[in-house]
C-alpha cells in the first residue's frame, strides 16, 4: 500500500532525515515506513517492538521507537533489499521493490529462543553457524503448495498446523508456510508449484519464469518472503 502524496511532504519524525515532496521525485527515492513488532505466544498477539535497528545498507539506518515505527529513505522502484536487528531476536533480511510514493509494511520479528526450538525441530543449527535461511508466507495462506529452491542447497520444512517446522511434510498446510535452512549465501530462485496459481511476489523480487520469486540470502540472516498467489483447482 503506498503513501498519499501529502505525507511524503509532511512525514517528519525525530531522528529521521525526510526530503520534501520534489526532492524525492528528483531523486527516485521513497519513504519505507516500517511498523515492526515482537510476537507474544502466551497472548498469541503482535506487540510493538521497539530498539530494532532498520537498515537499507549499512549507511542508510534508523531505529524503530516503542511504537515499533521507523522511517528511511530508499531507492524507488528498483530491487533493494533491507534488514532488521536486535538483540536477542534472530536478524532479518528483506528483498522489496518501493513503489515512488513508499511503502508502510508490518514486520514480525521472532526470538532466538523460539526459533532455536524450531531449528531443533527439523534438526538443524542456530545460530545460523555461517549459512542462512529462508521463509516463505503464502498471503492469502492456503494448503497444497510446494515450493523448490532453485540453483542452492537448503534443508526444506513447512510449518504444521501446530505451528511447528515439519521437514516431513511435502506442501503447506491451511497456515500457507514453509521454507529452507542452511542455505548458503546468494541470490535464489524459489518455484512455486502444488496448489500455487498466479503467484507475483509481495516482500521479495520477481522470478525469472511463472510461479517464481527470487530472494537474497546472507550468513546469519533470516530472508522472509511473502507472496500473493492464487489457489488452483
């Protein structure tokens, strides 16, 4: 969803460099306001997260208030890719395409503690230990896609209806989840088959072939990807 116009002019937060409405247009660039939050298992809600350092590359940063909200500035309508870090919360990595007038998108940032148990759960390591890992959101969710990492090795596991990683499993379940860990460092073409119609990516870049979305992967990072797609018959 993008941003009026108007708030691209207007946008001014503490700590957070804005340009003016013409200037952003002169200079291809658009506002990424991110709205980060933690998950509560216990309450099974989302929680503001705040302290999570936001980052297109290295140079272009900020750190989300209590609110979970934070803003920067990145290249419009371009493959760009950014992070997401905190202590105590494993490091996310993000490909996305800003349309000119920005992007407002909600993250959700899960804990060492739970994804250590699910790493266990499908027998692989964490910390990540040199390698990194990819997860993949079906929007809407829905069973029977099966998706095939293209050009890389990677341990695959769709996540039950517990949920729970389950590298026993062959597609989604009614949750539209999965993924791939251990994945070495790279650009990665993900192929989506089973149930999956229509598939364009949603947070990642455009595949090279139908049914495809392409995603970077660094070491010690998780890469989340979510695509729109349709159910087949």
């Amino acid at each position: 969803m993008g941003l009026p116009g108007r708030l691209l002019c207007v946008l001014a937060l503490p700590g957070v460099s804005t340009v003016g409405c013409s200037d952003a247009a002169t200079l291809g660039i658009a506002p990424l306001v991110a709205t980060v939050s933690s998950w509560d298992q216990e309450a099974e809600v989302r929680v503001p997260l705040g302290g999570v350092q936001l980052c297109e590359n290295t140079t272009n940063c900020t750190v989300t208030y209590t609110s979970g909200l934070g803003v920067i500035q990145v290249p419009a309508g371009q493959e760009i890719s950014y992070t997401l870090e905190k202590e105590g919360y494993a490091s996310y990595l993000y490909a996305d395409i800003v349309p000119p007038d920005g992007s407002q998108p909600t993250f959700v940032m899960l804990t060492d503690e739970l994804l250590a148990k699910q790493h266990a759960r499908v027998m692989s390591p964490y910390p990540l230990e040199g390698k990194g890992e990819i997860a993949i959101e079906l929007h809407p969710p829905f069973a029977g896609a099966t998706f095939n990492l293209v050009d890389a090795t990677g341990k695959a596991y769709y996540v039950d209806e517990e949920p729970s990683w389950n590298a026993d499993l062959t597609a989604t379940t009614s949750l539209g989840r999965g993924g791939f860990v251990e994945v070495s460092a790279g650009v990665f073409q993900i192929e989506l088959g089973g149930t999956a119609r229509d598939c364009v990516p949603r947070l990642a870049w455009p595949g090279d072939v139908e049914n495809s979305i392409k995603v970077p992967v660094l070491a010690g990072y998780r890469t989340f990807a979510t695509v729109l797609c349709t159910v087949g018959p």
